[in-house]
C-alpha cells in the first residue's frame, strides 16, 4: 500500500501550498477568534495563580503529543513510500506508547512532582496523563493526511477541536473550576482532534509486523528524542520558574510569553503545517532551499510587523484585554516581544532538517539548547521575572544565530540567503517602530480610550510598514499579494510575483 508518489511536480507544490494557505488560514482565524476569546474570558475568571500552576500541567499536555506525533508521524511523512505492515505497527507502536507513558506520568507524578512543586500542581499533572493516549489514537490519521496534502481535513480538524477545547475550558471555569478547568480544556483539544482525524484518514488497524519495525527504529527514536528536547527547552522556564517564585509571578511570566511568543506561533503553525509535507515531496536540493528561503521571508514580513507593534501598544492592551489584574505582565511581554522575533526565524527549520533525513543534527542542536536554556532560567529566577525575560530574549537570539550558521548550513542553506530573506521584515518593522513607539509615548499623554490608542498606534505602524515593503522591497510586496490572493482565490496570473524574486511561486521555488 502507498500513500502519496514519490515526490510531487512543481506545479503540484504549487497548487497543495496555496490550497494549504488557504485552508490553514482559514481555519487558523477561526481558532484564533475561539482561543483569544476563551484567554480574555479565563483570564477574568481564574487568577493568575491559578494559571502559573495550570501551565505544568499544559506542559504535560503539549510533552503528549511528542512520540506519536514525531516519533511515529514525521517517519511516515519523511518516507517516499510507505507499506501497509508499516502503517499498522506504527499505529500499533502510537497506542502502546501512549499507554505506557501515560500510565508511567500518572503514577510517577506524587512520588516526582510534588516534592518539587506540590500536591496541587501534581494533581494537575495526574490530570493531563490521559493526553498521552489520546494523542496515540492520532498520529497515524496525522500523517496519513499530510502525506496525501490534505491540509482541508487538517484544518478542519485543528478548527473544530480547540474549539471545543476552548469552550469546555470556559464552561468550566464558570462553574467555578480553576487551573483544573485550563488542563481540562487542553485534554478535549487533543482528544477531539484525534477523534477528527481518524474520522477523515483511511483506516490503519493496528497490528504487529516483525520484518517492518526496524523501518521505524532510528530516525522515529531520532526524531522523538529532538522533539522531546525542543518541547522541553520551549517549557522548562515554567517548571523552573515554579519553583522558584511565587505562582503568581509565574503567571505573569505565563501571560508574557503566551502574547509575545506563543500568539506569533500560532501563525507560524501555518507554515509549519504545510512546510514538512512540502519539504518531503520536493524533487531536489536546490526546490527545498529556495522553498524555504521564500518561507523565511514570507513568515518574518508577517510576524515581525505584529511584534514590533505589540512593543508600543502593551502598556494599554494587555490591561485592556486581560484585566488589570495582569498589568505587571506588560514589562515581560515588550522584552519577550523581541524573543519572539528570534523565534519566528527560526520556524520551519525543524521540518527542512527531518525531510532531509538528518535528526540526529537537530536533537544535537535542541538538547544543548535545553541544557543551557535551564541553566541560564535557574541562575536568572532569583532576580525576578523582568531578568528572566531580558535573558530569555538573549538567548533566543543567540540560538536562532546558531542555528543558522551550523544546523541549517549543514543541510544546504546559506546564511547569507536567510540574512536576505530578513532584510524586508527588519526593514520594515524598523520604520515602523520609530513612528509607532513616539506616538505611543505622545498618546500616552492624551486620555484616550484603550481600544482608540491601540488603533491608532496600530494604524500608523501598519501604513509606514506597507509603504516600506510597496516602495523599497517588491518582492516581499508580492509575497504578501500572493498569499492574499491564494487566500481569496483569485487567478494566478494576479498574484504572480516580479521576475527579480527568489524563484516564480512558491511550488517552483
């Protein structure tokens, strides 16, 4: 049995990246409209506290998804052929692998977590163990799906789960549940999106077929072990920070980093989506690097424009949406702004490196990113959330830094080309952060509503932004033209980009 060719004609990644863009754009404003709406509601209903503990638990959740995901789903989508007997004992593999581990967090938890955290925060780890299986259930439909590019039945997925997530968190919450009501939420998330996807995927029974399971043995153990160390260096701060101070400075650390480095992620996640399926079908070398060159320029002329402006409108915004509860939020939030930045660079790498069939490069790069991101969240808690957040923003950068120059020039990509690929998005969020920043400051001065300060900060940053790329960066210009119109359908011959950019369109890249 096979899933996909062996790899996709131009014309063909062409035609799945806009079909993706759409898609995932689509469904990416109906998660976003459903998981903002649901953070304003919970922030106003459950105390910072209660989050700072909740945020071990979502931990769990999101370590859940790990081995199934990485260790079961990337193999399977990497390969350019896959069997029958390999499907089912990777479907066999999820499953038990589930089992295990969730059993081993639930019964590990009082004996590991609350000698170090408390009773409480382990209870909410117990809580989170079931993820473990339920995310077992999905990952073969997962990668069944992404082989076949079939971003519709993905976002659909993603779409309808957390928004059941959401509300469940939300109805919970009312009722009177705290930091249980947020794991809670995270828990149906997981389990209705595996329950989509075994909806819309063949369907893999899961069997045991000695003669194929060495297929998946050391770049699934690989690649699990990468995602492991990456999952773990994207939250270890808040087990640290757990610890260390008190539950309500780790909120607040929690809220920061979620506006000023999660919220951009889950834009990212439009790319990331659609970039490792495209990665793995492409023909050769030289399509998967002007890919992801064209990625990294179109990815940073979006995020970088958002952040910039979030640095000047924080100190009215985060009061005005979450509460004034969280104002002390607003400090951490403008320094992790600028980590964010570092990070949306460095999105996408992750999947360039596992298509090209080199984990053991990116669990090299991502343990020793865990390693010293710890150690710098441990020396740094003692002095409080603000220089925990100052070392955090430099230490991304450093990482994306070296990131660039020996895991991504390892398999191909020239960091001069991804320097390049920057130039408009720093450009352009330059300028428009010398305009944005002094109104701010003048308008701060005025007794404006909240909402009309952000809206005129955030008008003003946006039209020096366009004018910026429409005069002095055409090609990043078109990219933005080409996205819109892969979004609202429009003929190809509208969107085409100038001859002076990196290749014609995104699949000819």
């Amino acid at each position: 049995m096979k899933t996909t060719p062996d790899q996709a004609s131009p014309a063909e990644l062409r035609a799945a990246t806009m079909a993706g863009i759409r898609w995932f754009t689509t469904a990416r404003l109906g998660v976003e409209i459903a998981a903002f709406s649901s953070s304003v509601i919970l922030a106003r209903l459950i105390p910072p506290a209660e989050f700072g503990r909740a945020a071990v638990g979502l931990f769990v959740v999101i370590m859940a998804g790990v081995i199934p995901s990485q260790g079961l789903s990337v193999p399977l989508v990497q390969r350019r052929a896959v069997s029958g007997g390999l499907l089912e004992t990777a479907a066999l593999t999820a499953l038990l692998a589930g089992l295990v581990l969730g059993a081993a967090v639930f019964l590990l938890a009082p004996v590991a977590v609350a000698p170090l955290l408390g009773s409480r925060i382990a209870e909410l780890v117990r809580l989170a163990s079931p993820a473990f299986v339920l995310a077992g259930f999905g990952a073969v439909p997962e990668a069944l799906l992404s082989r076949r590019l079939d971003f519709k039945s993905l976002s659909i997925a993603e779409l309808a789960s957390v928004a059941l997530g959401a509300a469940t968190a939300v109805a919970l919450a009312v009722a009177g549940v705290d930091a249980e009501a947020v794991v809670l939420g995270a828990i149906v998330t997981v389990a209705a999106q595996a329950g989509l996807f075994l909806a819309f995927a063949p369907r893999v029974f899961p069997r045991w077929h000695r003669g194929v399971a060495g297929e998946l043995g050391r770049f699934g153990a690989l690649a699990a072990l990468s995602s492991y160390a990456y999952t773990a260096f994207r939250s270890v701060d808040y087990a640290i920070l757990a610890a260390r101070l008190r539950p309500a400075q780790v909120g607040y650390y929690w809220r920061a980093y979620q506006v000023a480095i999660d919220y951009q992620l889950k834009v990212s996640v439009i790319m990331l989506r659609i970039a490792f399926p495209l990665y793995a079908r492409s023909g050769s070398l030289e399509q998967t690097r002007r890919l992801r060159i064209r990625i990294v320029r179109l990815h940073t002329v979006v995020v970088f424009p958002l952040l910039a402006t979030l640095i000047a409108v924080a100190p009215k915004l985060v009061p005005l949406v979450f509460g004034e509860s969280w104002r002390a939020a607003v400090e951490p939030t403008q320094i992790l702004a600028v980590a964010g930045m570092a990070v949306a660079v460095g999105m996408g790498a992750a999947p360039l490196v596992m298509a090209a069939g080199a984990p053991g490069r990116l669990l090299a790069y991502n343990a020793s990113c865990l390693a010293l991101y710890a150690t710098l969240v441990t020396l740094t808690a003692p002095y409080g959330v603000t220089t925990v957040c100052v070392a955090v923003a430099l230490f991304h950068l450093t990482a994306v830094l070296a990131q660039v120059l020996l895991v991504e020039r390892s398999v191909g990509i020239p960091p001069r080309e991804v320097a390049t690929a920057l130039l408009a998005a720093t450009v352009g969020s330059a300028a428009a952060s010398a305009v944005a920043y002094p109104l701010a400051r003048w308008l701060s001065t005025v007794d404006l509503p909240r909402a009309v300060f952000v809206v005129a900060v955030g008008g003003a940053a946006a039209l020096v932004y366009g004018l910026v790329l429409r005069l002095a960066f055409p090609a990043a210009w078109a990219d933005v033209k080409l996205i819109v119109g892969a979004f609202l359908r429009r003929s190809r011959a509208e969107t085409d980009p100038p001859p002076d950019e990196v290749g014609s369109a995104v699949g000819q890249a």
